[in-house]
C-alpha cells in the first residue's frame, strides 16, 4: 500500500493497542532513568485527566528509581507562549524533560 500516495483505508475497523497510565507513567520513567541514563527530569503536564494521570504514575517511578524531579510545572492547554516555563525549565538544570499531555501541546 502505498500510503504517501493513496488516502485509502482497505480496512473497515482498526484497533490501536495502548496501555494505561499505569504502565505507561512507569515504563517511560525506567527509560529515561536506566536507558537514557538522566537523573533530573523537570515533569510538566496539562492539567487534563491523561496528562497529570501520566505525569502522577512517572514522577513515583523515577523517584523511586533514585530520580530527582528538580521541578514541576501545569500549563494552560490553550496557551500559546510558553517562555515562563521553558525559563523556569532552564533554571532548573534538569537534564530532561516529561510531558503528560496531549500532541498539540508538546512541541511548543
């Protein structure tokens, strides 16, 4: 299938398989704690039910993992400036960052 070229679905349902925040949380705090190696992570979330929920279920695990959380910060969902938390990101000399959020949030 060429998927570039072809808006097509050939298929009539679809089923994305994902975990809860339960796993997810942990899973991502283990990696950037063991595979990625960091052990300051500044956690920032969107104040939403899946953004806090996956930032909550990190912030415990990297702890636990010997972690240190050098800040935390909740964004306003429909903000468009983020410079106050990105100084404040910069000031913390975290060696990371986790998002709990949503996609159109995270990259700014």
């Amino acid at each position: 299938m060429d998927w570039q070229n072809t808006k097509t679905r050939p298929y009539k349902s679809y089923f994305r398989t994902a975990t809860t925040d339960a796993i997810q949380g942990p899973f991502a705090a283990q990696y950037v704690y063991n595979d990625a190696k960091k052990k300051k992570v500044f956690v920032i979330d969107d104040k939403k039910t899946y953004g806090a929920g996956l930032a909550s279920t990190f912030t415990e695990e990297f702890k636990k993992l010997g972690g240190k959380v050098v800040g935390t910060e909740h964004i306003n969902p429909d903000s468009k400036d983020f410079n106050a938390v990105a100084t404040k990101v910069k000031q913390s000399g975290a060696d990371v960052v986790y998002y709990g959020g949503e996609y159109p949030q995270a990259g700014p």
